[in-house]
C-alpha cells in the first residue's frame, strides 16, 4: 500500500480523529484539519471533547451549545472557506446526555422525571466514562444524520483519548452487576418481590425514603436507556473500525509527549483500528537549511562581541532540528506504508486567529 497522504483523508473519510497528549498542539490540528477540508468543498464539523476552550474562542463560537454551531462568516470568508461549510461543537456532557433520554423515552412527562432525578443529574456529570459515552452518542448520532461529510473529532489527551470506546461497556456493567440489579423492582415471582422491598427498606432506613425512591426509579429507567445506548455505540465501534476513518496522533519532541505517542500507537494495533498518521507538531525540522550567522563587512566592536551568543544560540537550533529530523525518519517507520508521518513548525505566537489556522491548514492539506 502507497504511503498515506493528509490530503486525501481530508478528501474521502467521513470520521479523523485527533488524539494526543496534553500540550501538544492538537485542538490546533484538528481545528485546522477542519477548516482544510471546509476550504476544499466539504461540510465539516470540528468536535470537541477536550475541556480546552480554545477551538471555539479561535474559531468566534459560544462555549457548549446544545447543539453544532456554524462558525461566523467573517470568520469563515477570513478562512477562505467558499463552497464548504465549517460548524463547531464543543460537547456538553448533559446537553447531550438530556437529549439522550428524551429520544429513548416515550413520553416529554418520563423524559422530564427522569431529567429531574437527583441520582441522574449526579451521574450525568460525574461518572467516570459518562463524558466519553455521551461524546460516542453525539457522534453516532451525526454521523448517520449525514448532515457532514466529515466529522474532525478533537480527544482528551492520549492516555484517555479511547475511552470512548469501552465506556459503554463499563457504565454498562455498572448497571449489569448482580449488585446493582438487587436494587431494581421484580416482578419475576414472589421471593424477588419481596427481597426488592426489603432491599428498599434498608435503603429508605439509611439514606431516607425519598432518596431510595430516586434511586430505584434511575436504576428501573437507565437499564433500559443503556441497553439502547449499547446498540448506538456498538454500531459506532465497528464503524470507526472501518475504511471511512482515520486515526491521526499529534505528539512534539517532548520525551514525554513520544511516550504517549508510542503508547497510543500500540493501543491502536490492538483494538485493530485505522492509524492513519502521525503529526510531529511543535518541531524544528525545517529549520535544518538555516545558515550559520556571520558578521556583515565593516560590523562595529559591539556586533563583534555579540556573534559569539548568537552562534551559541544558533547552534542549540541547528542539534533541534538534528533531533526532530531524526524523531520523524522514526515516526515515518514506525507508520510504516498504510500511514504517514509529517512535521509541522514551532508557532512562538501559537495559533489563535484564523490566519495562522490557514497557514496549518494549508500545510496539513499539501502533504
């Protein structure tokens, strides 16, 4: 197989996602993979579940709401954004749990007793997992809409980037347990019924009645709404096992970002998902061609005494861009021919206007 190109994932796939450590650079990349594809003609949306603010104040749009915001046309026209269309979403995690249940439910007046469950508006916000299951219900739900021809989903840092796809599993088994399943109401025979009613007391007698009520009306509803919620996610998993996603790791020269780099590229050869690339952010490889200074004719003493710092200084340059060159000829053979590995420069002044979002774009698009 040929070696990847950026270019025509952002062409063809329906699903990339951006994973990576913390502080690498990688809302950057997924906020201009986004804009790349939407300058190409695509309906895009950039998706986020990062609880960095910075892709929706780059890109001039409100902070969670309940559902994808179209970023502002100066913005987009500033982008160059003609013939595609660029949307952005910052996931809420009960925005999107709430709207969960109100489409698993039959009725406004069970969607709002649930809503009004003290025991779900603790767990909606709280559980380990919930953040990256509501993300895995948001983007099933958006990518069978087919309301985008590509959705750039933006992960936690690395370590966590996949926790999407076990979550259901886990909040599953939360409720799966013969522990948690004692607490629900049977109606299966007698001896059920009544160690449910017991069980019930006991609870009524510790926390009180109101509470134990509550929380075996949660438990009665939400095994039901994570049954339904399986089959959504399930689908999603084989999906984005298959030919219209990709994978791509942002990670720089930092030892501990390329640690996270090699671990997140393992993970992905074990759950036998499509790896696509790597993205060297924050480096120095094109700096390599740069020449050495030197004194112009006639320089004055004091420029004279000051070429020694800048030799010094352009020589921790020249063994940076030594190390990135040799960091991407090992990411470019650990991708291997069925993925890439590109460079993309140092950005002292970061990228937080649309301006400098193009210029990555742009960059990420040529390759």
């Amino acid at each position: 197989m040929a070696s990847v190109r950026i270019g025509a994932l952002l062409g063809t796939k329906r699903v990339i996602v951006c994973c990576g450590a913390g502080g690498v650079g990688k809302t950057t990349t997924a906020a201009a993979l986004s804009l790349a594809a939407a300058r190409a003609g695509r309906r895009v949306l950039v998706l986020t579940i990062d609880p960095s603010r910075r892709l929706a104040e780059t890109l001039g749009v409100s902070r969670n709401p309940p559902d994808p915001v179209r970023i502002p046309k100066e913005r987009s026209d500033a982008a160059g954004i003609t013939t595609g269309t660029l949307d952005a979403w910052m996931l809420d995690i009960k925005l999107v749990s709430d709207s969960a249940v109100r489409r698993l439910v039959k009725s406004e007046a069970d969607a709002q007793r649930i809503l009004s469950n003290r025991i779900y508006q603790q767990v909606s916000t709280m559980v380990a997992g919930m953040h990256e299951y509501t993300a895995m219900e948001a983007l099933h739900r958006l990518v069978h809409a087919g309301q985008y021809d590509l959705v750039v989903l933006d992960t936690p840092p690395s370590r966590n980037a996949l926790d999407f796809l076990e979550a259901p599993r886990r909040l599953s088994g939360l409720v799966d347990t013969r522990a948690i399943s004692a607490f629900l109401p049977k109606s299966d025979s007698l001896v059920a019924r009544t160690a449910s009613r017991v069980i019930e007391k006991i609870l009524s007698a510790v926390f009180g009645e109101e509470f134990a009520h509550e929380f075996v009306g949660f438990l009665t509803t939400f095994t039901g709404i994570f049954q339904s919620l399986n089959v959504d996610v399930g689908e999603m998993r084989r999906f984005l096992s298959g030919d219209d996603v990709a994978f791509l790791l942002v990670t720089s020269p930092a030892p501990a970002a390329l640690t996270e780099a090699s671990f997140f590229h393992d993970k992905t050869r074990e759950l036998a998902l499509p790896f696509r690339g790597f993205v060297l952010n924050r480096s120095h490889v094109t700096d390599a061609g740069r020449a050495m200074p030197s004194l112009p004719e006639g320089a004055s003493p004091a420029v004279q005494a000051g070429l020694p710092k800048l030799l010094a200084l352009a020589q921790l340059e020249r063994a940076a861009a030594e190390r990135d060159r040799t960091l991407l000829g090992e990411l470019e053979r650990r991708a291997g021919q069925s993925a890439t590995a590109l460079a993309l420069p140092e950005l002292p002044q970061g990228a937080d206007d649309i301006g400098t979002l193009v210029s990555v774009a742009d960059a990420l698009a040529a390759h």
